[in-house]
C-alpha cells in the first residue's frame, strides 16, 4: 500500500474510520487463498536507541508475475506516525541503528556487479555494508570487501563496525572452477554436502572506510558479539561443515588488536545468542547444556570472558527462551520466552535466577531489539485473528502497543474463533492443543487435524493463515501439541524418545476421540495433514488406522533407514530412534512409514520442493509409489526450486489449494476448486482506495 510521507499512518487509520460505516452495519466475508496470501508482513523491527523511532522491514507481493515477494526498510515513530519507506531499494536489508542514533548501517548489493552478488542478495546475504543519516538523505558504501557480507555488529562507540565476511576466492581458483574444476569434496574442509567458504571478522571505521580483516583462521563463523570497550569480539565458531555437527561449535573470544583466538568452550553443546555482559567480564549463551547435545529447553549460561565454568542461571523457567539483553548495570536479563505455546516478556535476576513476568498472553512474538537504556523493546505480535504488527512493549509496566497496522482488511474478513483443548493420552499424561473453528460453529463438524513440524515445534497462539481459510468451509481444525512439543517443559520435550510413532500418535488420536465424545467433532469426516514432522507423524497415522477418510502430507520421511545418510539424522540416530541403522536395524524399520504401507487405504496428496536437504524428495516419491502399486488413490507434487519451506508464491498457492481439493473431495465429498486469481491490474482497482492513493 502507497502512502504520500507527509502523513503518519495515525492520520490515515483516523480518515479511514470515519470513512467507513459502524462495525456493526459491515458486512464480512469469507477470506479466500489469495486474500490471505497477499497479506503484508512484518519482521526485524529495530527500535532507536532513545526508543522514539522504529525500522522495520515489509514483505509483500507487488506483482503476481513477478512471483516473489519484495522486501523493503520502512520507518515510523514510535507511537505509529509518520510511517513511511526509509530505504529506496529493494536489494536493502538487515538496518541497524548506531548506539549514538545518529546512522542507520545496513547490507545491500543496490550497486552490485556481478550477477553472483545480485543473487546472493535475493537470497538474503551478501552485499555490503551502506550508511545513511538516520534524518535521511543520501546513502553512501562503506566497505568493499572481495568476500560476501553477511552479519554486523556497531562497536559502542559508533566510531566502526564488524563484520564477518566470507573469505574470496582467489583468481585461480574462479578461472579453475569457471573450466568446470568444481567438484564438491563433501565435508572436507568447509564443504558440508555442498560446497562451502570459510568467514573470519573484520573492521571498517566509519570515517576513514579503512577495512582491516581481524582474525585469520580457517573457521565457519555463526553468532558473534563485539564487547563493551570493542577490544575483543565473542564468537561461535565451527572448523567444519559436517551437516550433522552443529555440536562441535565452539565458543571463543578474538583481540580486536592482534587477531588471537582464545577458546572458552570444548564440549559437544551447541551453543548460540552471545551477548556480553555490560562490564565486559562475562559472556552468556544460550544451550540446552554446557557439556553435551541433549534433547532439553535452551537454557542460560554465563561464562567468564577470561575462562572459566559455565554456570546456568535461568532454572526458574520453565519454557522456550529466546532473544534475550542486558540491563545497563547487569543485574538482570530482559528475555523473550514461550510457555506452553504463549508468548511473554520476562525478566530475571542474575544473581538470584529469580524470573518477573513482565507481559504474557494469547499471543506470539519475539524481542527483537531494544532501547539503550532497557526501558522499551521492539516486536513484531501475531495472535490467531490478528496477523503480524510491531508492538512496543514497555518494561516497567508490561504495557504492549500496537506501532503498526499492516493488514487493516483482515477486519473485512469472516476469521475463525480458537480456544485451547486439554485431554488426556491413553498414558494419563495431560495434553494440550488449539481447536479452530467458524465463528458460527454448531453441532459436529468435519475435524482436520493438522500436526506441526519438529518434532520439537508447537502450535503457539499464533496468526496461521490456513486455518482461516478451512473454517470459513465448514471444518474444525485441531492442532494437538503432542509429546515432543516444546515450551510445555523438558518431560514432554523428551517424551517420545526412541518412541516416535509411539506416544505421539497415541496423543494425537486421543485428542481426536476427546473432541468426538464433546460432539465437536464429526467421526466419519476426519482429515490429517502435516509438513515436515507434520507429514512424518501423519503419514505414519494413515498406517495404523483407517479412520481418516484423506491425507496431506508435507516434506515427509517415509523411510529412516535411507535418509540418515541424506537428510538431517542428528535427531534420529540420538533421540527419537537410538543409534545409526546398522546397530539399531529393526527401530528403524519398525518405524519407518513405508514398513507398513500395505495397510493404507487413506487418499492421500503428497507436496515435495525438490531442493529439500532437511527431508529429501526421494522420501515422497517412495510413500507414493508404494501407494500408487496398491492402488490406494494418491497425487503427487514435486515443486522444482524449492527448498523445505516453500519461497515463491505461486507454488504456495498450488500447494495450498491443491491440498483443499483433495481433503474435500475424498473427506466430505465435494468438489472444490479454489477460485481463479484476478490480475494484478483487477485486484489495483479494487483494493485501492482514497486513502491508498
């Protein structure tokens, strides 16, 4: 939506109101694919560092033939005035202020030269580190470094900044490569199973632009953090790229001034989130535990910056921790955290672990910036009816407000009425979950129910498009936060080790037969789907019961055996099924999917992107062509370019309204077909208002 800048977006949320009639007297309508699709999102909101200003970045697709969506840097006051773009381009990402508020640096590849460059940009890398005055005006290039850019941090000062940079690639080696010398030596020195480089730090000044590399070491840089006084630089760091080895990560501290590297960790934990404490003298992280990879809840640690025993201080709470700051004085830590799918902001006492809960609530958000004296934050907030909107929250008083009103024709829209379900498992263990249903539910409905991703995710109190759209024809969607989830506490996290199929199905289908006996839920209408862990868990529910009548399943694994060696198997071979498959070969094929194919009678659609590393394509075409050899009716979509979440909209849209068609044509019985979409040019005219132009 276009907006002139010299009105806030207060001015015109005020002339909107009065425009429109009372919110009695609307009319609402049932949202559609597209409707929903085109919604504008919001993410990395960066407050000022005084906490009166706040860039954020807006997605949205501009032109449905361009089949993308475009990201552009906005800006707004902190109370929603005067909102507008702040950056002129699209290849502009990652802003960030500088602690005297006074620049805002961010990477782009706008002048970039080559093609490689230009679409490592698209990619959501690359480019180079710009500057522009935070009033505005014109953007000059501060660096010009031969490897590609990824991550920066401002020095405390404001006087320079750090970046870790990709080492270049020397002529010979491009000509080498060029004449067709690119074979990959998978998980030789950065190579993992594609082809890798290794980064090391540097530094630029903001007022000569001399670039100067820090470290000189052959390592995989992750998380880093510049301390307080600038001289030394805390970092995650791996030698290799083995994709299974994010456990050999370790933690080091680099001087600024000589380039030595000083490790602070030898363990097999991967850590991550540094951050320093105010006084320089400590460096925290968040794991699950300072010695081994265990199947637990991050928690924090401190750890001296001179060497020492990590010690964790965040025991008092139970759930997700996720970005996290310190107070000026260092006395407390000021987090953002999920407890049984919710949302909050807390704060702990470093010395005490005692945790304040600041705001909590049906919703979901991050902490993803913050004022320099700790007094505000910035967040983009989702509920189940409200898509996403940057939030400030208010730390003294847990006061949240809404900045931001990127999707205003949501309130147009028919959305669907949610409230948390509990029952209990076929164990006794109490379990929780989402139901979604029309506002005006009544009586039994159709019951899809719909499995996260994971197997450590959860279905949080979060704006979920999907299931808009399957209320609004008639279902009730059930999203059961079986064991396995995360922010319901460590007993569940771990509970279907060396189990899955196990317990989790057993939770899923009690759930099921929870919301039938309360007559909420139809028996003879029940549908299933799922993506990643979702199409894993679902895909190995149509093995064991014919009771539902049609099947989605997403990015799947149907056989464990065969993709340890090509996906991800770290949580296999450790957790959920115990060992690699030469020690352990009846788990896995016990619990492999594709071992008990014969018994599926369930129509079922499959959805693969054929650039998936996380759960390879292969695994799809096997559940399908076992189901195709019996005759049981199946589909099956292979999305070219897409990797395990989908990127281009136009796919988004097949997946989706392939997936309605089928669950309602073989569940209920009717033919649908989504409707078609209007041109770019129709859909101008009919959502451009007086108060777009």
């Amino acid at each position: 939506m276009r907006r002139p800048h010299h009105l806030g977006a207060l001015a015109w949320v005020t002339i909107a109101m009065l425009a429109a009639p009372p919110a009695q007297a609307q009319y609402k309508r049932a949202p559609t694919l597209d409707d929903l699709l085109d919604l504008v999102q919001l993410s990395s909101p960066q407050i000022s560092p005084d906490g009166t200003r706040i860039l954020f970045t807006k997605s949205e697709i501009k032109k449905w033939t361009d089949n993308k969506r475009v990201a552009t840097v906005w800006i707004a006051n902190a109370d929603g005035s005067n909102a507008y773009q702040f950056l002129g381009s699209d290849k502009d990402q990652s802003p960030k202020w500088s602690p005297d508020g006074k620049l805002v640096a961010f990477l782009s590849t706008r002048d970039a030269g080559s093609t490689d460059q230009a679409r490592e940009g698209q990619d959501g890398g690359g480019g180079q580190i710009w500057l522009i005055p935070a009033a505005g005006g014109e953007a000059w290039k501060l660096t010009s470094n031969k490897g590609s850019l990824r991550t920066f941090e401002w020095s405390a000062d404001s006087a320079s900044l750090f970046f870790v940079a990709a080492d270049p690639k020397g002529d010979d080696q491009k000509a080498a490569e060029k004449a067709g010398d690119d074979a990959i030596f998978v998980d030789e020195g950065p190579n993992g199973q594609s082809s890798g480089t290794y980064s090391n730090l540097w530094i630029v000044g903001v007022a000569d632009k001399k670039e100067r590399q820090i470290s000189r070491d052959k390592m995989l840089i992750g998380d880093f953090e510049p301390a307080p006084d600038g001289t030394r630089i805390a970092l995650i760091y791996r030698t290799e790229a083995a994709r299974n080895g994010q456990y050999l990560s370790e933690i080091a501290v680099v001087e600024v001034e000589s380039g030595a590297k000083k490790d602070l960790t030898k363990n097999e934990a991967p850590e991550g989130s540094l951050r320093w404490s105010p006084d320089g003298a400590t460096v925290s992280f968040t794991a699950a535990s300072a010695t081994s990879w265990e199947l637990a809840e991050d928690r924090l640690w401190l750890l001296p910056a001179a060497g020492g025993a990590a010690r964790r201080v965040s025991d008092a709470f139970t759930g997700d921790i996720r970005t996290y700051y310190w107070a000026p004085d260092g006395a407390a830590i000021y987090f953002a955290g999920q407890q049984r799918g919710r949302s909050g902001f807390f704060q702990l006492d470093v010395k005490t672990g005692r945790v304040r809960t600041i705001a909590t609530g049906d919703w979901s958000g991050n902490l993803d910036s913050v004022t320099a004296n700790l007094s505000r934050g910035a967040a983009v907030i989702s509920s189940p009816r409200t898509a996403g909107d940057v939030h400030v929250v208010t730390f003294a008083t847990g006061d949240i407000a809404r900045v931001t009103n990127a999707n205003p024709q949501l309130d147009t829209f028919e959305l669907a009425r949610h409230r948390w379900v509990t029952w209990k498992s076929k164990d006794g263990m109490e379990m929780e979950g989402l139901l979604w249903q029309p506002e005006d539910a009544r009586g039994k409905l159709p019951l899809l129910v719909s499995v996260h991703g994971g197997p450590a995710g959860v279905w949080s109190a979060a704006f979920r498009s999907i299931n808009h759209i399957y209320a609004s024809l008639g279902w009730a969607v059930f999203e059961p936060n079986v064991r396995g989830s995360s922010s319901y506490g460590d007993a569940l996290l771990r509970g279907n080790m060396k189990d899955i199929g196990g317990g989790d199905y057993q939770d899923l289908m009690t759930g099921v037969d929870a919301l039938i006996a309360q007559g909420v839920a139809d028996p003879d209408q029940l549908a299933i789907r799922g993506w990643s862990y979702g199409g894993i868990l679902g895909g190995w529910t149509i093995t064991q019961t014919t009771r539902f009548k049609a099947a989605s399943l997403g990015a799947m694994v149907s056989d464990w055996t065969s993709e340890y060696a090509m996906g991800f198997n770290h949580d296999i071979r450790r957790w959920y099924i115990g060992g690699p498959p030469w020690e352990n070969p009846e788990a896995y094929r016990r619990q492999s999917s594709y071992t008990h194919v014969a018994k599926v009678s369930t129509p079922t659609i499959i959805l693969h992107g054929e650039r998936d590393t996380t759960d390879t394509i292969g695994q799809s075409t096997m559940f399908y062509q076992g189901l195709k050899d019996r005759g049981v009716p199946v589909r099956f979509i292979r999305f070219p370019r897409e990797p395990h979440g989908f990127r281009e909209p136009r796919h988004q849209r097949i997946r989706d309204a392939e997936e309605i068609a089928w669950l309602m044509k073989h569940a209920r019985g009717i033919d649908w077909t989504a409707p078609p979409r209007e041109d770019d040019e129709k859909r101008e005219k009919k959502t451009t208002g007086p108060q777009d132009r």
